[in-house]
C-alpha cells in the first residue's frame, strides 16, 4: 500500500499498486506516476524523482517507459 493526496479535494488514502501507474522518461520532466483519487475521482499526476521511482517500482506498480521519437 502506498499514502498519497488528492491535490484537488485534499483527501488522503492509501492505494495498493495496482492503482497506480507509473511512467519513466527520458528527463525528471517526463516521469510521473499517475491514480485516480478514490474520494472526488480526479486523474492525478505527479512528478516521480528517483526515490519515488525506487519505492514504486519494488513495490510492484505497473512502469510504462516512454521513449523519444527524436
């Protein structure tokens, strides 16, 4: 189970990996983990540093890696 906060109602929960998903990319820009809050229904998106990263990949969540077309 992971904590995270709706930005939009201020909620706070806990969510288990399989409602999280978690993009990598080429820069800090491009990667994100993303869940719809449980208590208003809005799609979240914030920024995953390199711990976030760490944390979220162990702890089973879905990776998508994006690639650049350039």
């Amino acid at each position: 189970m992971f904590r995270a906060g709706c930005p939009d109602c201020r909620g706070r929960f806990e969510l288990a990996a399989g409602a999280l998903r978690l993009a990598i990319g080429a820069s800090s820009r491009t990667t994100f983990y993303s869940f719809t809050c449980p208590d208003c229904g809005v799609a979240v998106r914030k920024p995953a540093g390199e711990r976030i990263v760490e944390l979220l990949t162990g702890g089973g969540v879905r990776t998508l890696r994006l690639h650049s077309t350039v």
